[in-house]
C-alpha cells in the first residue's frame, strides 16, 4: 500500500497582513517527528509504521519560475504517485494551484474548507493571487463541483455577493453549535486554514479572529467525513505569532487525523 504524502509549500508571497506562513512546514514537521508524542491517531491508525507517511520534502522557490507552475508540478508528481496527498503551508494562495491538479483527478470533487473567512474576494489589494481570493479563482474555474466552508465569522457584503455567485454552502460558526453532521455526496478535498479555530487554541496565525471552532470540533469533523480524503492542505499558520508552539502541535494534531482517515479509507 502506498503511503500518504506529505508535501511543505513554502510561500506567503500572497499574504494580505503579514509575512510568516512560510515558516510553517519545518515546525509542523518537527512537532510530527518529535518524542513528546506517538504517531498513532484516535481512530487507531499507526502512522509509524514504515513507509506509511511519505514526506517529499518541500517546494523549491528559486525566484524566478512562476511559483503556481513549481506548486502545480510537485503536486501533479505526488498525485500521479498514486496516494492522498496533505500540503503543509504556506498561506491560503497555494490552494488555487494545488486545486488546478487535484480536478485533474477528480470528476467528483467536493471542497470542505474550513476558516474563519471566506477566502472569496474577487481580488484584494488588486492581487487576483491573494490569499483572500483563492475561492473565487478556483470557482470561476469550475475546480469543484461543491464548496462548503465552514467556520466562517467575518463575511462582508461582497463576500455574501460571491458566495451567492458561485452557488458555495456556508455554516458559519455562530451555526457551528454541538455536534454537526456533514452532508457529503462526492470524493473531498480537505483545505484547513488554522484560523478557523478559535486564537484561543491556536494564536500562531496572522489573522486572529475570535469565536472559532475548538480543536475538538474541528477534529471530530474530520473523523465524520464518510467520503474519500483524496487530498487536504494545512495553511495559515504562522510561527511568527505563535505561543510556545501551541499552534504548530495543533497544525501537527490536525495533519495526523487527516492522515489517519486517509489510511483507513485505503485499507
Ligand atoms: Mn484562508
Ligand atoms: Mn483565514
């Protein structure tokens, strides 16, 4: 059985507020290899066991290709490889390119996209490539059949405008109360932006917004999802904001239980 792949996507180029998202993937990666924790996941999967978590190291910038032509190329030489890819980010941007490749794959393909916000605008800052944008540019590309996000907590009047414009399903935190079941009819792609939790459990991102889902939450909805993972980013964390690592061991938590589930679908 083929591992699941893990790939870091260094780049914040197209970060709104602040620069530090990619810093991430070497303090993920160190909080998934480090010894105050096991690698086996609550659903009873051991990720230790070899060849089960196959890390292809990260994306290489060099400055001068374009960067979503290097981000496209690398996700395209895991996917043909045949396992479930997870990205360690890298900010929201990176999502656009990885997505270009995933519907390569996918005919079915819905978006379970967790955040504090929608990521929709139809360009900001007059950057179409910011990371507040990913969402329209992978809607006007027809990259998803579905979009739902989930989490969200600072939708503008523009951002409604969008999300009515694109057809996306929205349960936004206020909605987020209990326990809540998702309704899921295709294979999913996974995109997690940190910020969806609450800066409570995880401070280190450059956007905090409060009212977020807990860890807990997010989780269990991971665990809940009853369709194929064929592939999930971790994006937005920030080490530059965090508090003792908090929030690298939460990215490091998250990562395990995707891989987890991704393992038992395959099994
Ligand atoms: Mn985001
Ligand atoms: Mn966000």
């Amino acid at each position: 059985m083929a591992g699941i792949s893990l790939l870091g996507i260094p780049n914040d180029d197209n970060s709104s507020f602040m620069r530090g998202p990619a810093e991430a993937p070497a303090h993920i990666r160190r909080e998934l290899q480090s010894d105050a924790f096991n690698l086996w996941t609550e659903t009873g999967v051991d990720l230790g066991v070899p060849g089960r978590l196959a890390d292809r190291g990260d994306v290489l910038f060099d400055g001068t290709a374009d960067p979503w032509k290097l981000i496209e190329r690398a996700v395209a030489d895991a996917l043909d490889a045949g396992a479930p890819l997870i990205s360690l980010g890298g900010d929201h941007a990176i999502t656009h390119p990885i997505m270009r490749v995933v519907r390569r794959h996918q005919p079915r393909l819905t978006i379970v996209h967790i955040d504090a916000h929608p990521d929709i605008y139809q360009s900001f800052q007059g950057n179409p490539r910011s990371h507040a944008s990913p969402f329209a540019r992978i809607m006007e590309d027809g990259l998803a059949d579905h979009l739902l996000q989930v989490g969200l907590r600072t939708i503008n009047g523009h951002q409604r405008e969008q999300q009515k414009r694109y057809g996306v399903d929205v349960l936004e935190a206020r909605a987020c109360t209990g326990d809540f079941q998702l309704d899921l009819h295709t294979p999913v792609y996974l995109s997690i932006d940190i910020d969806g939790l609450d800066p409570a459990y995880a401070p280190g991102v450059s956007h905090r917004e409060p009212g977020g889902l807990s860890t807990r939450q997010v989780i269990n909805l991971i665990q809940a999802i009853d369709q194929p993972i064929v592939a999930a980013d971790v994006v937005e964390y920030n080490p530059r904001c965090d508090v003792s690592n908090i929030t690298a061991v939460v990215a490091a938590k998250l990562v395990k239980e995707i891989a987890g589930m991704m393992v038992m679908q395959r099994i």
